[in-house]
C-alpha cells in the first residue's frame, strides 16, 4: 500500500514531466525549428531566435500576447 510520500512523489513526478514536456523547443518533423509565427504566419527573425530559441511568436504577435495576457499557454 501506498503511503503519503509515496503519493506525493508520484504528484510531483507528473507534475514535473508535464512542465518539461510545455517548455521543449519547437522542432518541425523534418528537426528544424520552426521558424514562423504561430500567431501571423511571418518568418521570426533570426536575432529574435537566437536571443530566444523557444519563441513561437514574432516580437509583434508577443507583445500583443502580452499585452492582452494571454502569454502562457
């Protein structure tokens, strides 16, 4: 049987491995990184993926995100 601490383990491994899985770097199915923005469609420019590689958004399409805060997934 299973005691508290074996639960809790449990909980905060899921937790864990969801978090991980939200945060990995978009990779297309060929392994390139996606270089477009989800929200408009635009190539994002090479300086904004290099300062920032788990970008999905152009820094317009972000800074609308953000402004309306809907930054997290």
């Amino acid at each position: 049987m299973a005691d508290a601490a074996d639960n809790a383990g449990a909980v905060i491994e899921r937790h864990l491995s969801n978090a991980l899985a939200r945060h990995q770097l978009p990779v297309t199915v060929a392994g390139a990184m996606d270089i477009d923005c989800e929200d408009c469609g635009a190539e994002i420019p090479a300086q904004r993926r290099q300062a920032a590689p788990w970008a999905t958004t152009c820094i317009d399409c972000q800074s609308i995100r953000e402004a309306r805060g809907r930054h997290v997934r």
